[in-house]
C-alpha cells in the first residue's frame, strides 16, 4: 500500500499507471500487501540508475511553496517549515 510514498521519498514521482507497473513487477505472484526487500531492491535500483521517473517539474515545486508562503514575501521561515511538515 506504501509503495507510492517509498518511491517517491527516493524522488521518484512516477504516474499511477507507472506505478502500477512498477507493483507488479516486485509483487509476489498472490498478492499479500507485502514486497520483499530482495525483489524491490534490484528493480529500484534500475529505476534510480536509468531515470525511470521524471521529477516533479520546477513550476510546480515552486507553486507549492508559494502556496505557503502566507505574507507573499518570497521565503518561508525554517520554523514555518517545519511546522507545516510536522503538524499540517
């Protein structure tokens, strides 16, 4: 179920079809929820080596931060930083 937010914490941002794919490469034959370390491994470190995945474009990095940047003064503080990632 976690496979998505795994991807993407190694900066990955694939489709969901891509990410389909991806699952059903590593997914055991009857399906448990689970994914076992020795199949994942090999098949995200070809997708990591070949840059499978494009990154999230630049524009839309950028909207989000201006999104939180509530006194539209260009920065956000580290403490604001951590706030929205620890309690929003």
């Amino acid at each position: 179920r976690e496979i998505g937010s795994i991807v993407r914490s190694l900066g990955c941002f694939p489709t969901e079809a891509e990410l389909h794919e991806l699952l059903a490469k590593v997914e055991e034959e009857e399906p448990t929820g689970y994914i076992h370390l020795e199949k994942f491994l090999p098949v995200m470190t070809k997708v990591l080596l070949d840059r499978s995945y494009r990154p999230i474009p630049e524009d839309v990095l950028l909207h989000a931060f201006e999104a939180l940047d509530e006194n539209k003064c260009g920065y956000i503080t580290k403490e604001d930083l951590v706030k929205y990632l620890t309690e929003e």
